[in-house]
C-alpha cells in the first residue's frame, strides 16, 4: 500500500483504538506518516524503541508495598498517564527488540495494560519494523504477537512522494531529478552490504545538505554519503544542468524562453510547482504560471497542469484557464 493509503486506514484504526503494524523497508518513511498522522489528529506522540529496552523497562520493577504487604509493579515513568490525554504510542522497530521484550508488549497491545500500568482510553498503538527479508538485526515475531496487529505493507510510491515533498519544501531540483529518474528514490539491495543507498529518508538528508550551505567542493562526498555514490553524481550532473535557468521570476513575468533540454524543463516544472504549491489558493500566482506555460512545448505544459491540480493549485478560476484549454486540451486527451 501507498503511504497516502495506510495514514487514511490508520486514522480510522486509531478511533477505534485498533493496534496497527506498518511493515516496510529501511528509509520508506514509516514512522514519519504515524508522526504527521498525529499532528493532524492533534494527538500527542510518544515514540518508543522497545529494542533499547529490557523486559522489565516495560512492565516495570517489582518492590515490595508494605501498607498492602504485597509485591506490585512500579510502573515505567516514560508511559503517558494522563487520563485525559489522548496520542498514538509508537512502537518502532518491535520486531529488533528481543523476545523477551516482545512477551512483555503482549499485554499492554492487547489488554491496554502491563503490571500495575494502564494505557489511558484516548491513546491508540501502531507499531512499525522492517521485513526478515531487509536483512536487519530482527527477530522472528511470535504468532500470538503478530495476531494482536491491524497489518500493513508499505511501499515506495513517487507520486506519494512528490505529493509530501511538495507540502514540505523538499528541494524542487530533488523533485525534478526524482521525476525524471524514478528509479533513484528507492534502491536497496540488503544483499549489497552498502552503507549509503538512496531512500525517502535518505533524499530528505539531501535536501537538507544542500540547505545547508555546504561548499561546493564537498557537496559530492556529503551527498554520496546520504545516497550512494552513484546517484550522487547523476544528481550534481543534473544540478548543473540545472544552473542554465533563469530566474523564477523572470521567466514568469518575461517573455523568455527556456531551452528545450527535458532535464531544464523537468526542473522548470517542479519549480513552478514548489511555487505554486506554497500557496495553493493565489489565483494571481495560479494565472501566472498559466501565461508562463504558453512558452513550454506541449507536453511539458501539461505536465506541469496535471502537477499543479494533484496539489490542488486554484487554475479553473484564472482568465488564464479558457486560453490553456484551448491551446492545450487535445493534449490533455491523449
């Protein structure tokens, strides 16, 4: 399933408090949906690593109570008490954590309880993990666990993606490299043995490395170490092509045109995008960018449309619309 996918059939697992799992690959951005999920939701997110606890950590530590003369649980600080709060607990990476921490979450996913402590009624559980088949350091998860799960598997989707870069002013030049190489967004081997390979999470590293101010002359290593060397160089190749284009600006409110090199255009549109996506409901900016694309080739406009009304862009309402469609429409058909 998309990512789009699973964060809709977790806002309805959550209201029903039903436990949920996200399985996936390393870097798909599986905990990053459960987190944006709760701040839409406007719920508290606790993002507990039960592979760094031990089983006690969970169920807390036995003392002897005087007053009661019996033995009970002290429960764990770190879980929410508040019986009126209300949040998502996310269990990330439960299937690395050992099977003696994993018998310890039985009760607390299934019963909403362990020892002493009880899950306030306004929380819900989604836990996350990635496949025996990645490679990594996991266990095997008990059946009678793995029952207690809403499952999900996640896949990598460019469109998803696009979708959330766009909405969190990912680099447009990414977006354009991205689009036009596919490929590049997702490539893990867990049989390669590589230490840097191309993912979601690890294209966010880059969009921050280049926000970063980073010379020049270490851009290369920086951004292999985030994506593998040779995507890196397919990157920074496609970046200086990239350095042809006018400014943003001039190109809207001029009369100049770009050359019709598909790399400078995959650029130009992702560009427009980012731009109009920024704010969705400028009818100004929205005719704009209409006027500028009577200057693109055919296929490129409508490329750029097609982007501009996945993100919801305000284009029907511009004096601009009528003359797109006219120009425009028959490609819009085919």
């Amino acid at each position: 399933m998309k990512a789009s996918e699973i964060q809709a059939s977790l806002r309805h697992l959550i209201r029903q408090k039903l436990p949920a799992f996200v399985w996936g690959p390393p870097g798909i951005g599986k905990s990053s949906i459960v987190r944006e999920l709760a701040e839409e939701e406007g719920l508290d997110f606790l993002d507990l690593r039960l592979s760094l606890l031990d089983p006690t950590d969970l169920k807390g530590v036995p003392f002897f109570d005087p007053e009661r003369r019996q033995g009970i649980w002290a429960a764990p600080s770190f879980l929410p008490s508040d019986p009126d709060s209300r949040g998502i607990l996310f269990l990330d990476e439960i299937n690395t954590a050992p099977p003696a921490v994993q018998a310890s979450a039985y009760q607390l996913i299934l019963d909403r309880r362990v020892g002493e402590y009880e899950l306030p009624a306004g929380w819900s559980i989604v836990a996350a993990g990635n496949r025996e088949s990645d490679r990594g350091v996991v266990y095997r998860m008990p059946p009678p666990l793995a029952n207690r799960f809403v499952h999900f598997e996640m896949e990598v989707d460019l469109e998803d993606w696009k979708a959330w870069a766009y909405g969190t002013g990912i680099d447009p030049l990414i977006v354009a490299f991205l689009s036009a190489t596919p490929e590049a967004l997702f490539d893990f081997d867990p049989a390669s043995g590589a230490k840097s390979f191309p993912t979601p999470r690890s294209w966010s590293f880059v969009d921050r490395i280049l926000k970063g101010g980073l010379p020049e002359e270490l851009l290369l290593d920086a951004v292999a170490g985030a994506v593998g060397r040779e995507r890196a160089l397919d990157f920074l190749s496609f970046r200086q092509v990239a350095g042809r284009l006018p400014e943003l600006d001039t190109f809207l409110d001029g009369e100049e045109r770009v050359e019709e090199d598909p790399r400078l255009l995959q650029v130009l549109v992702a560009m427009l995008v980012s731009r109009a996506a920024s704010a969705p409901e400028d009818e100004e900016l929205a005719g704009r960018i209409l006027r500028a694309s009577f200057r693109l080739p055919g296929e490129f406009a409508v490329m750029l449309v097609r982007e501009l009304q996945a993100r919801g862009v305000a284009l029907e309402e511009s004096e601009a619309w009528g003359e797109w469609v006219e120009r425009f429409a028959w490609l819009l058909e085919g």
